[in-house]
C-alpha cells in the first residue's frame, strides 16, 4: 500500500481503496464508540450539576429546619408560654406542686 498523497484525500480517492473498505465495519464501531463517550462525559456532567444543586437545596432545608425547630424551642418554654397566658388573661396558673406518682 502506497502512502496516501493530499491530492487522494482532497478528492475522496483514498476512502475509496480496497484496504480501507475492508475497515468500515471497524471505523463505524470506532465512531459509535467516540459517541458513546462523548454522550456518557455530558451525562456525567449533567449528574454532577444535579448533585450540586440537590446538596445546595439539602443546605437550605437543614437551615430552614434548624429556624423552625430554634422558634418551635423559643415558643414552647414554660415561661414563654406563662407570658403568654398572662398576656391573654387566661385562668390557667402555674402548678406549684411538684408532680406526684400515681400508683
């Protein structure tokens, strides 16, 4: 087999020889193959995105829990809540027994 001139890739000829006519069926898996990886690098890609993304929304949501709960603390303390009574002129009053086991 000779050395292909610019001249036979310029005009096709070389694509058209024996030997490599015989190589289609591998080039065609080469292609596929290149493909494959070049659709599997952008899939990687789009899932890094989306942890990315999923971790920066878990970070949010930890925060917002964190707020809630520190609120839901704040506002369930006994003296919040006697405060709150006292601010409703409730009836209610403070049990100044301590608790006793019933058997």
């Amino acid at each position: 087999m000779s050395i292909a001139t610019v001249k036979q890739l310029l005009n096709g000829d070389i694509f058209r020889s024996e030997p490599l006519r015989k190589q289609y069926p591998l080039l065609l898996l080469i292609f596929v193959l290149v493909i494959i990886y070049i659709m599997a690098g952008y899939q990687a890609v789009d899932q890094q995105n989306e942890i990315h993304r999923l971790h920066q929304e878990l970070k949010t949501a930890k925060f917002q829990y964190l707020s809630v709960y520190t609120e839901y603390a704040d506002q369930t303390r006994q003296t919040a809540i006697v405060e709150r009574l006292e601010t409703k002129n409730s009836t209610l009053k403070i049990n100044m027994r301590p608790l006793q086991r019933i058997d």
